[in-house]
C-alpha cells in the first residue's frame, strides 16, 4: 500500500469516528435511447458515504458562487466516485446540493474531497 493510499484509509477512519454515514445521489442518463420520450432515460444513482459537515471558510466567500451560508463537507474518499456540482449529499436527515467539489488526490491517489455545499 502506498503512502497516500494510507493517508485515504486514516482519513477514511477520522470519518467513521467522528463523522456520518450518508448517501451522494445523481441522475444519469442510461439505456438505450427512447423515441417516445425523445431522450435516453434518466436513473438515479446513489452511492454511500463517511461526511463531516462544517461552516463555510469565510475566506472562501466571495458573494457568487460560494454564500456566507454554505458549509463545507469532507468525504471519505475510499470507495467514493467523486461527486459533482448538482449532485445531492444526504447527511442526517439534511439534504445539500453540491456547489463546488475538489478531489485532493497527491499523486493521483484519492485521500479526500472536500466540497461546497448548498441547504
């Protein structure tokens, strides 16, 4: 196992411990194309997740794209297809629509990714 490798498995643990479990949820288009509905059909996707949910950086604000009263979420990257924009992150109960995702991944291996997320 590789240095960051086990970096994602502490990160993953830290989560487990102090974090909770939640679901990423998406639509994506698959199958073949239907010509009564004149696009492919659309299926959600959900996959599991380890988050921790915390105000947002204010230093991260800047009044567009990123609100005073977004949080900031950290996932657990092991297992984890890394969410985009749009997507839903699911975490208590509390449903957040994902602004901004960033994959931190030294070397090309996953360890965490940290998102902006929208009540």
């Amino acid at each position: 196992m590789t240095f960051y490798a086990e970096m994602a498995q502490v990160a993953d643990e830290i989560l487990r411990e102090f974090g909770a479990a939640g679901t990423v949820t998406y639509k994506t288009r698959s199958g073949e194309y239907d010509p009564d509905l004149g696009d492919y059909p659309e299926v959600e996707v959900t996959q599991a997740c380890t988050a921790a949910v915390f105000p947002v950086d204010q230093k991260l604000v800047d009044g567009t794209t990123v609100l005073a009263t977004d949080e900031q979420a950290y996932l657990s990257a092991v297992g984890l297809s890394i969410p985009e924009p749009t997507h839903i992150l699911t975490l208590g109960g509390v449903a957040f629509t994902v602004i901004r995702a960033k994959n931190l991944a030294p070397a090309g291996t996953s360890v965490l990714v940290e998102l902006i997320v929208r009540r």
